[in-house]
C-alpha cells in the first residue's frame, strides 16, 4: 500500500488482492465522515430523527408483515 498526497488530493494504491467488500466498507465509512465533517447536531436531536423516520417507515410498511 502507498499514500501520497498532493496539494489537492490524496492518493491510495492497494495491491489488486484486497478484499472489494473491506475497501467498500472502507470507503462508505470514508464518504460519510466527509459528509458529516461540517454537521453540528447532539445525540438526542440524532435520536429524534431516527426515531422519527422508524415510525413512518413502519406505518407504511406495516401490512407488509401484519396481515
């Protein structure tokens, strides 16, 4: 594996053995603290929304699993 940065990027060579699936996961992982980076939001306010998005997210999947 070789890092180089430059002054507008930075650059990761990996051998062609590696694990697609690792360096997917890396990479998601790698998107969502860049998109995240700027966000100023607490815990709770995170919890609301999940809990938020749970509750609609049931009420239009519900007959799916209740008949």
């Amino acid at each position: 594996m070789r890092i180089e940065r430059t002054t507008k990027e930075v650059i990761i060579t990996l051998p062609a053995s590696i694990n697609t699936e690792d360096l997917q996961d890396f990479l998601n992982y790698t998107r969502y603290k860049e998109l995240t980076s700027n966000i100023d939001i607490n815990q709770e306010e995170i919890d609301k929304l999940s809990a938020k998005i749970n509750k609609d997210w049931w009420t239009k999947n519900r007959k799916k699993f209740i008949k």
